[in-house]
C-alpha cells in the first residue's frame, strides 16, 4: 500500500501501459487546404457536427518575461484571416502575462477524432467595439460575474464573491451592464498552426503551415510535414 502523500505502483504500471491505437484515416498534404483557417473551419465543423463536448475549448499557454509558463481552459469566440480571438479579465494572470509578454500558444484536443490543432503566435488585443458587442451578447449573470470577480486575485472564502456579486446586482438592476474597463478579447495573430491527425503505432500526421513572411506580417503559408 502507497504511505501517505504518495502515488500507488498500481497507478504509476497503469499510467505506464495506458495507450490508444488510433484507427482512423491519415492526413496527406493533398487533403489541406491553402489557407489554414479554411482547414481549421473544416476541422472545427466536423467537431461540432459529431456533438464533441465543448468542441471550441482550446489550452492558452502564456509565460511571463522571464519565461515562467502557465497555461488554462479558455474558449474559442470567434476566427477569421486576422487570428483567434477570446475573451477574459485583462487584470487576471493570463491577462497580465500577455500585456506584459504578448506571445501565446493555443491547443485544441479532439479526442473522439484524434485530433489536435496547435497554433502559436503574438497577441494583441481587440478593439472595444468588438468586445463590446461580444459582452453585450453574454448572459446577464455572466456580465455581472466579469464585474464581480477580481480574477486570479486570492479571496478570504466564497461568501465574498456572492457578497460581492449582490453589491454589483445592486449597483445594474436593469439588463443593461456596461463593459468593465478591465475586461475583453485577445487575438492570437498565427505564426503557425500545426494539424495533428493520430494513426497506428504512434506514426502520427503531423503538418504544420508556417507564415511565409514570419508572423510581423504574414503572408502565404508554406506547410512542411514533421516527424512525429
């Protein structure tokens, strides 16, 4: 038996033998697309076609400026030719490192599929209007919560945040809440967006495009395949 604060041979064999053969169809060059976000709305719509749970749940890893990681669960708000775009509190820790250090990475996981997206690049933020109009487009007691919460800051316990939450219900008693000066969206500006499709035996499809003229001012994108 594992003593206190330790982890059990049993887990540890079990986590050394855990594997999945992945059987499914492999990714050639011939099957992508030119333009990445095209092949990415292709692989997100199959997502959301097979009912995945939460299929625009992606990874942010960020870092400070002496290279300290931290990476979360965010969601995807929307995509187009200009980058990936979600939303948070610009006062919270991802918030701060990307003011700080606007380098990021995105990972999307869809198991069921066997497949993950990987997508690096700067970051800048939205304009207003834009976060506006998406937090004007939230639930009302989802407005109220951006407002409520000092995120990532450490609370005494709970009831502060509910006292908290009250206060501001109080302060908005209409439906209509303003946009908090300290919260809205960030867009991820793509440098590279690596496409992952799983095959047997660990032989993995790994393409990866790449902005022809660096991602200051991408242009075209040139893929190359890696090794997995």
């Amino acid at each position: 038996m594992a003593g206190p604060g330790t982890v059990s041979g049993k887990t540890q064999a079990a986590l050394a033998t855990l594997r999945q053969e992945h059987q499914v169809h492999g990714l050639n060059e011939t099957d992508l697309a030119a333009d990445p976000i095209v092949q990415f709305e292709g692989w997100l719509r199959e997502a959301m076609e097979h009912n995945l749970p939460e299929p625009n749940a992606m990874t942010l890893a960020t870092a400070t400026l002496d290279g300290q990681p931290s990476a979360r669960m965010v969601l995807l708000r929307g995509f187009d030719q200009r980058g990936f775009v979600f939303y948070t509190n610009y006062e919270s820790r991802k918030g701060s490192e990307l003011s700080a250090n606007p380098r990021a990475a995105l990972v999307f996981h869809w198991a069921e599929l066997a497949r993950q997206v990987r997508i690096t690049g700067r970051v800048e933020r939205v304009s207003h209007e834009e976060s506006e109009t998406y937090f004007n487009s939230r639930p009302r007691l989802s407005r109220l919560g951006a407002w409520a919460s000092q995120q990532s800051r450490p609370i005494a316990d709970r009831s502060q945040l509910e006292e908290r939450l009250r206060q501001v219900e109080a302060e908005f008693p209409g439906d209509e809440t303003p946009l908090p000066p300290f919260w809205g969206g960030f867009r991820v500006i793509p440098a590279t967006i690596e496409f992952w499709q799983g095959r047997p035996n660990r032989l993995h499809d790994r393409l990866r495009y790449v902005a022809d003229q660096g991602e200051e001012q991408p242009g075209g994108w040139r893929i190359e395949r890696l090794s997995p």
